[in-house]
C-alpha cells in the first residue's frame, strides 16, 4: 500500500532560538532525520512544509504587534529569511516535494500549500496512489493538527508518529492529539522503544 510521510513545519523560527521556538523543535529535527535514515525508503513520496510568509503587510492578519498567540502571531518564517529555513538538524535529502504556504494569508495546513511548480499536497497524493500517511514535525497544537485533519479529510489514512512531533503546550497540544484520534487518526510511535512521547 503505497504510503507518504509528511514533514510539518520544521523551520528555524518554530525551533530553539526562532521567532516563535517551539521547545523541543531541534531534538524532534534531529529523531525525524534519523527515522529517515533507516525508512526513508518505506515512503512512495517525502513531503515538507514550510511557512513561507511575506514580508510586506501582516499576511492577512496573520502577523499582529500584540500577538494573541491564537489567531495572530509575531513575524515569523519570512520567505528568504533564515527564519524560514529548514531547522539545519532536518536532513532533507529523501525529501520528494517541497511545499511553501501562507504566501500572503493565513495558513496552517501543508494542504493550503503548494511546490513551486504549483503542485497541491492533495494532487501529489492522488498522483502518487497515496492511502495511508505518517504525519511528523512542528507544532502538534497547530500545523501538524491541521494537516493531520485535512489528510484524513482527502481520504488518506492518518498515523501522527507522535515522537516526531512537538507542540507549544502541553494542553492544547493534547487536545488536539485526542481531537485526531476521535478523527479517526491513529497515535503511534515510530520508535516504539523511546522513553520520549515527543508529544508536550
């Protein structure tokens, strides 16, 4: 059954020392690249997402001056910025696709993205016979939440290997675990013999 992996957000401004470090951000860089390493080859398509902002105007109220870290946020992830570089501890080598959203609005879902060459993340599923996929990365409270729901809303069978994730907070970032397990994902673990849930 072909299968994807789908690789959230994992950018310097969401990781230790970035515009809005998300703790935890470098280790799970770190754990996704060593996963790719042994399964890399397990996957008929490797996608990763990236914020991928303006750097004029507030990006359709996405970026505010007193941020309510719900709806609006400090900037971030700028296009062409360092910010919005691949956290250096991601090894992107088996990476199939690259997917820049929130080109000028608001976005959460790798879903609401798109390559350069203009290809969906729901097109390179369909195209590729994608049934199942693993979603990993940053932040489970947020992006990973979003693209976990739109992937089972595409029709795609949804694991969120949950120590390859990292959230914000502890609550939110648990609700939402619950909320796409009720979806019909299923919580697992890529190294099941880890002591870390990757999942705070």
């Amino acid at each position: 059954m072909s299968r994807a992996l789908l690789i959230v957000d994992v950018q310097n401004d969401f990781t230790e020392g970035g515009a809005l470090a998300v703790a935890g951000g470098d280790a799970v860089a770190s754990a996704i690249s060593a996963f790719l390493s042994a399964h890399a080859g397990d996957y008929r398509v490797i996608v990763a997402s990236r914020d991928w902002h303006d750097a004029e105007g507030d990006n359709g109220g996405h970026f505010a001056e007193t941020p309510d870290y719900v709806d609006t946020w400090p900037v971030h992830c700028v296009a062409g910025t360092p910010g919005a570089d691949y956290d250096p501890l991601l090894v992107t080598d088996a990476v199939t696709h690259h997917v820049h959203k929130g080109q000028g609005r608001p976005a959460y879902s790798m879903f609401e993205g798109a390559t350069d060459a203009g290809e969906t993340v729901g097109a390179i599923l369909t195209a590729a016979g994608v049934l199942q996929a693993d979603v990993v990365g940053i932040a489970t409270d947020h992006c990973v939440r979003a693209s976990a729901l739109d992937a089972i809303a595409h029709g795609v069978q949804v694991r969120v290997l949950t120590d390859l994730i990292a959230g914000v907070a502890a609550e939110p970032s648990a609700a939402a675990l619950a909320e796409l397990a009720h979806a019909g994902a299923e919580l697992t673990q890529a190294n099941p013999e880890s002591a870390e849930s990757g999942t705070a």
